[in-house]
C-alpha cells in the first residue's frame, strides 16, 4: 500500500493571509456591466514572499480577447481604454482560452504555496472580480481559483495610505514610476497594481505591523 502524499508544507505567504494566495487582476472591458460587456484583455500577476517576509511581483499573465457572441461594446470604453479591435496584430482569444490559462496558473501557484485558494487583488477590485465572474459562469469553467466575493481592494489601501485613489495618481505619491501612455493594457495596470500592493503590505509589516 502506497503512503499517502504529503500536502505542501505552507509557506509563510500562506501564512499571511489567512490560507489565501493574493493574485492581482486587471481586465479591460466594453463598459461597465459584467453581464452584457464585452471582456476585451486580462492579466493576472502572481506574488512571491522572499526570507525576509517582504512581497514581490513574481509573474505576469496576459491575454487580449475575443468579445462574446452578442457582446456590448461601448465606443466610449474603446476610446477610453485605445483598444482597437480591427488592430491585426491584436491576436485576441477566446474568454475560455484565456480563463482557462490565467486559472491554471494561479492554481498553479496556490498549491506550490501550500494556500487554500486565490483572493483577487484589483484596484477598484469588485469591478474585476464581476467581470472574472461572469466570463467564468459564460465559459462554463468548473474550477475558478479565487474566493467567489472576498477581494482586496488597492483603491481603498491607497486611500487610506497616500489619499489618493486613482491609481496614476497613487503611484505618483507613492513614488512607483507610471506612465499615462502605457495605462489602460491590462498588463500595466495589473503589474503597477501589484507594485502598489506589494509596497503597502512591506510598509505596514516595517512599520510593526502583523506580522511583526
């Protein structure tokens, strides 16, 4: 009779936050309803803790997408975003494809570190989680990684940090290098949030901060 596999040990990120691995997300949409709009790009970037306890972006996930059959998109979120769909090297995918990769991913990473599951890190988080949601119940996806409502908001940390809450402006005070050109790529914008988030949670945990 074969031993039973050991779990993974968990490391101190699982440790961190309750069993759960903060993933952030970024997607850029054709408005703003997750029901009807169409998801046009999302990224997704992983975390690792080093030994000194300190996070850091580890890697990044990204895709552009195909909109659904009967998608919504508004004009004005295309010229928000200066996201051209005719564009031939846009090589979009379809919204299974690119669930199914980000979400393999992730699991990927939450077993490697020992965690229960994924929680979705986003600025202005319920937006991204709503449209991950949707997509996931649309695609049909049996096995979506993060916490169904439970999110950590960037947005709501920056407030109370540096008393801003768009991101740019955020990472102007907070001193991380932006650039308003490359904003709204959903890639950017994940990475840049993961650069915020990792800086607020190192600064709390230098500051006495849990855990000490």
């Amino acid at each position: 009779m074969k031993p039973a596999a050991e779990a993974p040990a968990k490391s101190p990120l699982a440790q961190r936050f309750r069993g759960f691995l903060p993933v952030i997300i970024d997607v850029e949409t054709g408005g703003f309803n997750c029901a009807t709009d169409a998801l046009l790009e999302v990224a997704a970037v992983t975390l690792r803790m080093d030994d000194d306890g300190l996070l850091h972006p580890h890697e990044t996930f990204d895709f552009h997408v195909e909109p659904f059959e009967g998608a919504n998109i508004e004009q004005a979120a295309l010229d928000f975003t200066g996201i051209d769909l005719e564009c031939e090297n846009r090589a979009g995918v379809p919204e299974d494809y690119a669930l199914g990769e980000i979400f393999q991913a992730v699991r990927k990473a939450v077993k490697a570190e020992g965690c229960n599951r994924a929680v979705l890190v986003g600025h202005n988080a319920h937006f991204d989680l709503g449209f991950i949601n949707a997509a996931s119940s649309r695609c049909e996806m049996k096995r979506n990684p993060f916490h169904p409502f439970s999110c950590f908001d960037t947005a709501s940390l920056s407030g109370l940090v540096f008393g801003q809450t768009v991101l740019a402006k955020t990472c102007m005070v907070a001193e991380i290098e932006f650039s308003n050109r490359e904003a709204h790529s959903a890639a950017y914008d994940a990475e840049k949030t993961a650069e915020l988030f990792c800086l607020i949670v190192n600064k709390w945990k230098q500051l006495g901060g849990w855990p000490l």
